[in-house]
C-alpha cells in the first residue's frame, strides 16, 4: 500500500477508539479500478448506540454497501468510526441516516446504501434502510428502484 499518495493516519497504528459520535477519523484511498461499476459491502455485527430517550444501549448490524467514484472509505477508519457511536444518543432511523450522509460527504459514491438491524426491544425489532444514487445518473435510477422493492 502506498501510504504517502493516500495519507492514511489510522491504519497500521496503535488505536484510538472515540467516545462519543466521530466522523472525523474516516479516511478515503484512491480507487485503483474507477472504469468498472463494482460493489463493496461492510458488515459490523457490532454496532451499538444508545436511545437518545433512556440512555440505554441498542444493538444492530449496519450493512454498508456502496459503488465508490474516486474515493473509497479505508476499513479500519470506517470501524473506528462506527464504534464512535458507543455513547451517542440517537433513534436507529437518525443512526442510519447519518452514516450514509457522512460516507457521501466523505467519499461521493455513485451508488451507497446502509441497513440498520436492531435487535429487539420491547419485542420490536427495527431496521431502517436508506439509500442514495448520485443525481443524474443511472445510479439515481437504481436507487429510486432498490428503494420502493426494498422488503
């Protein structure tokens, strides 16, 4: 990996982990293969934040799955991103919003979307679903499609 074209501060150093809600400690690299549309997915089976109402934790897997442009998100970054959110309050809708909004600022895919699968409380499990294709494009398209399909 050529780390001086990328700057890269995280990867392959001791971590840091945040404790409260961090977006900035994503980091991008360049995307070697930009001619071809292809997917990447992340899966963190260990999300947690907390209810903005009670304090108490709430439990998910966030799916991630994105065509990248230019940039792609740096694994390691994107975790210790996620894991920011250990003490953040907010609603499991707001949480997935705000990863994909964060993942477009930093990287402008043409294509992302996040999955949130809460485990239940209350006996109500919740999983929001947002998604985004870059205007104008096909991506757009796809995105209008995969949302109204979505189960």
């Amino acid at each position: 990996m050529d780390r001086k074209n990328d700057n890269l501060t995280v990867l392959g150093r001791k971590t840091d982990y945040k404790s409260d809600y961090a977006p900035e400690v994503l980091e991008t690299f360049e995307n070697k293969h930009k001619g071809n549309d292809y997917w990447v997915q992340f899966n963190c089976p260990e999300f947690t934040s907390l209810c903005p109402i009670t304090g108490q934790p709430d439990f998910a897997e966030i799916r991630i799955s994105y065509i990248p442009d230019e940039r792609m998100v740096e694994s390691k970054s994107l975790k210790l991103y996620l894991f920011s959110f250990r003490n953040h309050g907010d609603f499991h809708e707001d949480c997935v919003n705000i990863i994909m909004k964060d993942l477009i600022r930093l990287m402008n895919p043409k294509y992302i979307e996040v999955t949130g699968l809460f485990t239940p409380r209350g006996g109500i499990s919740i999983h929001p679903y947002a998604n985004y294709g870059r205007p104008g494009t096909k991506f757009e398209k796809i995105a209008e499609e995969r949302l109204f399909r979505h189960p």
